[in-house]
C-alpha cells in the first residue's frame, strides 16, 4: 500500500476504535464490562461487533468490492481464522465480492475488538475514562 492509503485506513481504524468504544462504554456502563463482552462474546448482547462494522462499512462508503478490497489490502498481514468466514458447511458457490465482503468485515472486526481492548485498557490504567 501506498503512504496514504496506509494513512487513510489508520485514520478508518482510529475512527472505528472510538466510535465503537463509545457505543460500548454507552451500553454497557465500565471500561471491564465492554472488555470482558469484547473477549468472550464480541457478538453478544451491547456489543454485536460484527453489526457495527457492518453499518461502519456502510457509513464510509467500504461497502462494495473496491472497499473491501481496500481493507483486505490493508490488512493482508493480518491471521484470520477461516472458520470465522463461514457459517458450517458451505458447499454451495459464493461469488468473489461475497468472499472479499467476509474477508474484509471479519479481518477488520478482528482487528476493531484488538484494539478497542488495547485503548480501553491503557485508558482505564492511566484514567481516561
């Protein structure tokens, strides 16, 4: 990636983390109670991770092939559980844009619940929050 695509996509991660631990910390009450959902249930009730990024794609205009390729792009370095990317057995044929769509919103979700973790844990120890 270029200098400022890498800008740009650090700019769309520091964007989510905030609003996404916002939303949390509104929902859920304490900076322990959204870190703790964030670990053992990043899809549950006052968290839904997946949802959030879903309308953030949306909201940043991510949400079509040249978005998703941008993040995967982006996070090509990034593990990913191939579990993560599919919903059991899946035998029948996706298209390539439905493929990239799970790559990119799964890697950048993991990516979101890492570091919303790692910003409210330093804030909590330093007292932002």
């Amino acid at each position: 990636m270029s200098p400022h695509e890498e800008e740009y996509f650090n700019i769309i991660l520091q964007m989510a983390v905030e609003r996404f631990s916002e939303r949390a910390l509104y929902r859920l009450g304490s900076v322990e109670e959204v870190i703790r959902k964030l670990r053992d249930d990043p899809q549950g009730e006052g968290v839904w991770l997946g949802q959030f990024v879903d309308v953030f794609f949306n909201d940043l205009l991510l949400h079509q092939i040249e978005g998703y390729a941008f993040i995967v792009r982006a996070l090509s370095d990034q593990p990913i559980r191939l579990s993560s990317l599919f919903d059991g057995p899946n035998e029948r044929a996706e298209t390539l844009e439905t493929i990239l769509r799970r790559l990119a919103v799964t890697s950048f979700a993991d990516l979101l619940q890492k570091k919303t973790i790692e910003v409210l844990e330093q804030q909590s120890m330093y007292g932002g929050v």
